[in-house]
C-alpha cells in the first residue's frame, strides 16, 4: 500500500493557503485544506491518475472544488507531495 509524503516546500505551501484564506473565512480554509487532504487519499489508490509534467516523473493533480494543483513524484510506496499551487498561476517551471 502506498503512503504519502510531504516535502518541506508542500507542508509551507499548506499552511500558507490556510492562512490566506483563513483570514477570509475560516471555514473556507478548513474546508480547503480538507479537499487537499482527500486529494491525497485517492492518489494512495491512483498514484499515476495524474498527467505527468514536461515528460519527467513529476505529475499533477486538480483538487476537486478548489483552485489548487498537487505535484507530486511517486516513488517506491511512497508519493510524494513537492509543491501545492493555485492553477490560476504561473506553475510551469515547477
């Protein structure tokens, strides 16, 4: 069974978007945060269901009901969470 992993770069980027938003309405952020967290759940089961990135082991996936892209690397038992952007912006040289 695969387990996740997230890099220091993730868990900065999480808390950031809780924080954002948690100034806005805090329980748009929980429910933000838990949207992510559920992301991550089905990519336990599916870890190749998202489309890789610039042809590189490097893949993403859209959080449902959010503005938000996990990259994530599987490796092993492992995926691994790198980055947590808004798809509104400029991701590409991720």
């Amino acid at each position: 069974m695969k387990r996740i992993g997230w890099s220091l770069g993730a868990q900065r980027d999480l808390r950031t978007i809780a924080q954002f938003y948690n100034q806005l309405d805090a329980a748009l952020s929980d429910r933000l945060i838990q949207e992510v967290e559920q992301a991550t759940r089905i990519l336990i089961d599916y870890p190749q269901m998202g489309p890789p990135v610039a042809e590189s082991a490097l893949r993403r996936w859209r959080v449902t009901g959010t503005p938000f892209l996990l990259f994530y690397r599987v490796s092993g038992s492992t995926v691994r969470i790198l980055k947590v952007l808004d798809a509104r912006s400029d991701w590409k040289p991720v």
